[in-house]
C-alpha cells in the first residue's frame, strides 16, 4: 500500500487529537455528553486542519498519498467526516441546552455549520459548475474554520488559552492550517508560477484535441509522465490554472495536449493565439515510466494517451511493454500512427488498440498480472478505479501506478 505514509499523517493527528481532548475533558468535565461533545469538537478541528494541509499542494504530500488525486479523495472525505462530527456535536450541546438565549457562541457555532453544509453541499451537487466559481466558492472555507476556532475557544469549557499539551496542539495545528489556507488563497498563485513562455506552435489533432508546442525561457527538468499546472494570459480566457500532463518536449520546449472538456479546454481549441504567454507551476506526478520495472502493463484511456506519449517520443528497447490504448471512435484515437512507429522501431514494446465505437469495452478477465510487471494507467477515473480493484484482487502485489484527470 503505497500511501502508508499519508493514511499515518491522519490516523496520528486523530489519535493524538483524541487523546489530548480526551484526557482534557475527564479531567476538567464531570458532564459524560459535556465531553463527548468536547471531544468530538476537536477531531472536528483536526479535520479542518488536515483538509487545508492536504489543499497546500505539498509535493512530499503528494507522494505520501501516492498521486495529488488520490490526496484529493481524503480531503473529500475528511470534509464529510468532519461534516458529521460537527452534526454530532450539535446534537450533544443541544442536548445540555439550558436556555434558549441567543448569543456569540450559539451564532458562531450555527454559522460555521450553515457555511459549511452550503460548500459541501456545492462541492458534492454542483457538478455544472465550472471548476473556476466552484474553487472561488471554496475559498469561503477559511473564514469557516477561524469562524470555528473562534466558537471553539468561546465555547469550551476546557481553557484553551492557558499553556497545557492540549492549547499546544490546538494553536499549532491551527496556525499550520491557517497559513496553508492563506498560502493557497492569497499566495500561491503568484509565487508558484515561475515558469514562463509563450506558445510557440497550435496543431488541431482531431475535431477536439489540441496539441500546443511552449518554449519556455528557462527550462523545465520534467520526467516523461508528470504534470503541471498552467495558466493562459489571454484576453478573454479563464485565469484559473488548469493541470495538464506533458505530452513531449526537452524541457527549453514543452507540448500539452488537451480535449474538450469544458469552457477553458474550449476556449483554447477554438481560439489559443501563437505567441501568447503562459505560467507554469509544478512539477507532479508519479507516472514515472523510466524507474518502473523493466516489464510494464500500460492502460490508456481517451486523453489519458497524454502522460505515455510524452515517454514514447523516445525509444527505450530495453523495456518489455505491453500497452492497451482505449478510445471512443477513429477520431478520439489521437497518436496512433506514433504509436504504431514506436512499435515498429522497438520490438519489446506491444501495443492493443480498443476502439469502444466498435468493439466491447476492454476487459482484463483472464490476465495473469506477474509480479515482476508493474502498472500505469491513465484515463477516466471510472474506468482506471475499475481495473485497479481488478488487479489487486487477483494479485496481492500489483504494483499499480494509476491517475484519473480528476481532483475534486
Ligand atoms: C493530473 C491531471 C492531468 C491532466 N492532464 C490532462 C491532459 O493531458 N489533457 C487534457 O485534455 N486534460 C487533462 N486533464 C484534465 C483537465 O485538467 C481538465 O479537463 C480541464 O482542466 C477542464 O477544464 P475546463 O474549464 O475545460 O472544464 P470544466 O468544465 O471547468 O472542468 C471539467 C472538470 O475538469 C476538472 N478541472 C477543471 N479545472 C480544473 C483545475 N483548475 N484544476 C483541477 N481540475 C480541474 C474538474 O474535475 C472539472 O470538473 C488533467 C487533469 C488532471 C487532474
């Protein structure tokens, strides 16, 4: 289980918030649902502030959840959890209510649940949206959680402000959870932006794939596989950035290829100008072909071609690679003909092409994963999950390396 490290960072901050709170309460509370609802409040907290750490786009991070989107799916579901802790602890404070006054305590704990319940509620319905309003949307969080440090710290009748292990954690994790917040919102789209160029070649690969050449003015040192984050400084286009892995260049120049998917992907296939200028911040990933194992499975799907092409446009005849391409209809089947020279030119490299419009959907029923082969797989997130659990289940010590296009 490679994200061993990842699952660690959450399960010790929840332990140890479990202790501190725990201890605290039996020896400041006499009320049993008066500590309970004490102690639920700071796993809350802990959860608030792991999901602003895991959104700092740390890439020690990345790698300990093995892949930013499979960081991504803990955020999601610590943010429930911590969701239904907060429901938990409303309904044990409303069981020891003794007034129905109205004040600072009551509103700043009911507003910080409403905001919440509202973003989430979002984050969880709102699939139109585009990913633009939706990351405005949740910047919102920040004033959640001060908002909830503020009940918190009113509310307790444990005191926080005065020095004990507990006030320690609370205020370190909070300060932590803070300036990743703050780093993220205010900072770091303008101090993680460091590489930049301009767009030096516009090639319409199919009636919705685009391949767009960059000539940086330093180089980037990426490995074949990994992605970026980039920003288009073109009138009239989103500003948010957008990832996207590398699909080839030597670094001083770099090619992306995206499909349709939304307005921005729109945006440039329609109307992307030479010469206009680009932000590049990175880098990402851990589809890292060159240090697998010399035998390797490859699983493709659609634009999920991306990371593998960009390890293609070089040979490597050492590797035994048996490479299955999934795509819906002739069009959607972009560098076929690349891939097919690759094949020629290299005679330990295999490829099986599926295209869905005409034959049944790719199925590994019956393949015999070894344990000296190791897996990549891009494409739809469906999909890839599908033949992963797949894989896993018929073979214990898969050694699977997987990304879906997708972070929310
Ligand atoms: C690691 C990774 C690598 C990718 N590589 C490629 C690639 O090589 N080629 C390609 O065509 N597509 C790639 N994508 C998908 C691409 O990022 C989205 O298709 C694109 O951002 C959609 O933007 P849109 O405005 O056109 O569509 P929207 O309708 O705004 O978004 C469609 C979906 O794309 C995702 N998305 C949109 N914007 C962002 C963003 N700023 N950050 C994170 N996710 C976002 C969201 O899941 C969203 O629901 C990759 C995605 C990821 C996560």
């Amino acid at each position: 289980m490679k994200n061993i490290k990842g699952i660690s960072l959450i399960v010790v901050t929840t332990l140890v918030s479990f202790l501190l709170w725990f201890f605290a309460a039996q020896s400041e509370l006499v009320d049993s649902v008066d500590r309970a609802r004490h102690v639920v409040a700071g796993l809350a907290l802990n959860g608030f502030f792991l999901n602003f750490l895991l959104a700092a786009r740390n890439k020690t991070l990345e790698k300990w959840f093995n892949g930013l989107d499979k960081l991504y799916v803990h955020h999601k579901f610590i943010a429930l959890g911590t969701l239904a802790l907060l429901f938990v602890h409303v309904v044990l404070s409303d069981q020891l209510k003794t007034t129905e006054e109205i004040n600072i305590r009551v509103v700043t704990g009911g507003l910080a649940m409403f905001l919440l319940v509202v973003l989430i509620g979002i984050t969880l319905f709102a699939k139109k949206m585009t990913y633009e309003k939706w990351r405005v949307t949740h910047r919102i969080m920040l004033p959640i959680y001060i908002i909830a440090l503020i009940h918190v710290n009113l509310s307790s009748h444990i005191p926080l402000l005065q020095f004990s292990l507990l006030s320690i954690w609370v205020g370190l994790t909070a300060l932590i959870g803070i300036m990743s917040a703050i780093y993220v919102i205010f900072f770091y789209q303008k101090s993680g932006f460091n590489y930049k160029g301009n767009v030096t070649k516009i090639t319409r690969l199919s009636p919705n794939v685009l391949e767009w050449e960059i000539t940086l003015t330093e180089p980037i040192k990426f490995l074949k596989g990994q992605f970026i984050f980039i920003k288009v400084f073109q009138k009239g286009f989103e500003t948010a950035p957008h990832p996207f892995s590398i699909s080839g260049g030597d670094g001083k120049k770099i090619t992306l290829t995206t499909k349709i998917s939304g307005d921005f992907t729109k945006q440039l296939y329609d109307s992307l100008e030479l010469n206009t200028q680009v932000a590049l911040e990175g880098l990402y990933g851990l589809m890292d072909f060159s240090h697998g194992k010399k035998k390797q499975l490859w699983v493709a799907g659609g634009i999920g071609i991306t990371p593998f092409i960009a390890y293609l446009r070089e040979d490597h005849p050492d590797q035994q690679i048996d490479m299955y391409y999934s795509y819906n209809g002739p069009d959607a089947g972009i560098y076929k003909e690349a891939i097919e020279e690759y094949q020629k030119r290299n005679k330990s490299f295999q490829v099986h092409f599926i295209d869905t419009s005409v034959e049944p959907f790719l199925s590994f029923e019956g393949y015999t994963l070894t344990d000296d082969t190791d897996v990549f797989m891009c494409g739809p997130e469906k999909m890839i999950k599908g033949y992963a659990a797949y894989f896993r289940k018929n073979n214990r010590n898969a050694n699977i390396t997987y990304e879906a296009f997708k972070l929310r």
